[in-house]
C-alpha cells in the first residue's frame, strides 16, 4: 500500500489540529510528494514536544518522541540539525495548551 504524499498528509493534520480548536502551521516545507514531516507541539507556556516518524518491527508508521517535553529553544535546535541533514525535512507546528498532537497513527509511549 502507498503512503499519501507529503503535502496531503501534512493538510490533512492542519485540518484535525484546526477543526480540535488548535492552531496549525508549517515551518518549513520539504519535498511535496517523500519528505519526512516532524510535528512540533507547543504548549503555550514555554515548552514543547517534537514527534519523528519511525516503522515499527511491522514496518507500520509509528511516531516517536525523541526528546519528550523540552523547553521549545532544545526542540529548535533539535529540529534545525535535522533540516542540516535533511533538506526535504517539513516542520509543522502545532499550538495547543493541551498537547495535544493530532496524529492518527500510534505513537511510542517512552
């Protein structure tokens, strides 16, 4: 089974954080069709949590929580050595008080 293209899922997210009374934005755009998307969530006093995507033993999409909740200066950080690496990274941001992420697929508890 195909994955959607980058650009769709990504809209496709806005929508769920939008429609869940959250505010969505992409920081950085990558490659429309395979760039990897990271999710950026802030939580409106100073901190944040930074989802990556990662295929489990199944090979499933899954996310994980590479630095848990940071101040959003370390998630930054984090994210800009990624774009280094990464040209066709996309960065979308969510802004929720709750933290919430709006993902549909699992995401690692750790």
């Amino acid at each position: 089974m195909s994955e959607l293209k980058a650009e769709i899922w990504v809209q496709a997210l806005l929508r769920r954080a939008q429609s869940g009374g959250a505010m969505g934005m992409v920081v950085a755009r990558g490659d429309r069709d395979a760039g990897a998307v990271w999710v950026k969530v802030m939580r409106l006093d100073g901190s944040c949590e930074t989802f990556v995507p990662a295929r489990n033993f199944e090979g499933e999409r899954i996310w994980t929580r590479p630095n848990g909740i940071v101040p959003e200066a370390q998630a930054d950080a984090h994210i800009r050595r990624a774009m280094d690496r990464d040209p066709d990274l996309w960065v979308v941001e969510i802004e929720d008080r709750h933290g919430r992420h709006f993902l549909t697929e699992p995401v690692e508890e750790g």
